[in-house]
C-alpha cells in the first residue's frame, strides 16, 4: 500500500495532494488552517493536529509551504524522528539553497534524507499533473524512490540536478527570476504599444504566435493585457520573496543581476500600491502608472 504525508495545502498543495489521493495513496495530512483539508478527508485522507504526525517511519513526507521560516517550523526535530531511519523528506517548496543544506544536514542525523523538488506550475498545470519539477539532494537511489512519487502527484517532468540538496533550488529561483523579468518586459511593451494608439490586443496576438510563441508569454501576456490578478494563482508577496532570494544568491555567489533589482523595486512599489495579496503579475501595472496611463 503506497502512503505519504503531505504538510502544506496551500494553492499548490492542495491539487497535489487530491492527485496523490486519487492515485491510490493513503495520505495524512497537515495544514495551519485545518478547513483546507477539508474535500481531502472527505476524500479519505487523514487530517492530524500536528506536522510530525504526517509521518510513518521509514515512510515519505511531502511538504509544501511559502518561505524558509515556515519550512524550518515544521522540518524539526519531531519531523525527522518520526520519519526515521531510511525515511525520506521531499521539499517541494520554494526557498534558498542554504535552507535546503542545512536541512539535508540536519536530517541525516536521524537516518532521513532529504531531497529538494521546487515544481513550476500554477494551480491549474499542478491538477493536471503538468508541473515540471527540479530535484536534488541524497543519492540517485533517493532520487528515483522521490521520482516515482513525484510523477503520481504532478511532474509530466523531473530533471536531476545531482546530490547537493541546494541545487534544485537555485534551479527554482532562476526560473522564477526569468517569469518575473518577462512580466516586466510585456509589462513595458504592452505600456508603449498603448502610449503609440496601437491595438495592444494586436500586439500580444502577432508577438506570442511568432517570435514569443511560447506559454510564459501567451498565458502571462493574457492575464497583463487583461489586467486580471484575482484570484491569485501566486500572490505577489511570495514573488518579492523570491526576488529577493535570487539576490541573496547574486550577493553571496558575486554575480551581478541588475535585472532583479528592477523588478524588486518593481514589486515592491506596487505592494506599496495595496497589491500584495493579488497575482504576482499586479506589478505589470506599475509600467503603465509610469507611463501615465
């Protein structure tokens, strides 16, 4: 019988965990907000009162949760106990590599390994088990015991980023860093067709089914040009917060990123505008705000 924990059911959790439930898993489950669990127990899952209850020793644990605080909060001692030896932790959240070391570092003193799986998907690809998932940390035998999980709830793809446990997530960051500067550059653009009376419709339409053909602009493009950011598919707090970690990485690391300080400042000057909570792509209103628009 296949079992997994799963802690964090958060826009992304959540359609991962229904997958797993769906694939036959026997799942516990954990999330702050216990209401969130709700259509899973419905579904058969077990709802616990604590994220160390999640775990059966010897077993998998998959978490899922906004920032390296929260990971910390429940990647604890009492996680790592009860998972044991030959227990395995895959981290499917978004934080900076170091996080991920240390927490390698601190499971393996319980028998557990830890791997790192960041996932790119917005709610709607994680449902359909489209996301594309970075993995990292242990050894390929972990690797392959985490693939096989990992495909059941939502990688059409996993790439293999080797044994540091941090590799995954600057894999992560990058990405994230690159949809961002896109935002910004279609953000821009859209700004100035619209300055030059062009139809913007127009614009989005020959430039991503010729030179842009590609989902990063046609769906983001779609939601800027529409100027639809609720309901979040991803809130821009959590995309200041990986700004903001690619930039540590450029500090510690010596590698210039200009581009991140543009679009941080970005960020940050819309969530000053109350846009916090909306989708991260709010901040393409910033360019038309300064072109007067």
């Amino acid at each position: 019988m296949k079992r997994v924990g799963f802690i964090g059911l958060g826009n992304l959790g959540l359609p991962i965990a229904t997958n797993l439930l769906r694939a036959g898993y026997v799942i516990k489950v954990y999330n702050r907000t216990k209401e969130k669990a709700a259509s899973l127990v419905v579904g058969g899952a077990q709802a616990v009162s604590y994220s160390h209850e999640v775990a059966d020793r010897g077993g998998i644990v998959i978490s899922l949760v906004s920032d390296d605080n929260a990971l910390r909060d429940v990647a604890n001692d009492e996680l790592a106990g009860a998972l044991g030896n030959g227990g395995l932790h895959i981290s499917m959240s978004t934080i900076g590599a170091n996080t991920s070391r240390d927490l390698a570092t601190h499971h393996k003193k319980f028998g557990v390994n830890y791997l790192a799986a960041p996932v790119f998907a917005r709610p709607e690809a994680a449902a359909a088990k489209k996301g594309f998932v970075c993995l990292s940390g242990g050894n390929p035998s972990e690797r392959s015991r985490a693939h096989a999980v990992l495909t059941d709830a939502v990688a059409q793809q996993v790439f293999d980023f080797g044994n540091d446990a941090g590799a995954a997530n600057v894999v992560k960051l990058i990405g994230n860093f690159m949809l961002a500067a896109s935002i910004e550059l279609m953000a821009e653009v859209f700004a100035l067709s619209e300055k030059n009376g062009l139809e913007t419709q127009s614009v989005y339409e020959m430039l991503t089914s010729t030179l842009f053909a590609a989902p990063v602009f046609q769906n983001y493009g779609r939601l800027i040009l529409n100027r639809k950011f609720d309901p979040p598919s991803f809130r821009l707090a959590l995309g200041l917060k990986d700004v903001n970690l690619i930039l540590q990485n450029s500090n510690q690391t010596k590698s210039p990123l200009p581009m991140a300080n543009l679009v941080r400042d970005k960020m940050m000057k819309s969530i000053a505008h109350g846009n916090d909570e909306r989708d991260w792509a709010a901040f393409s209103e910033e360019a038309r705000r300064d072109s007067g628009i």
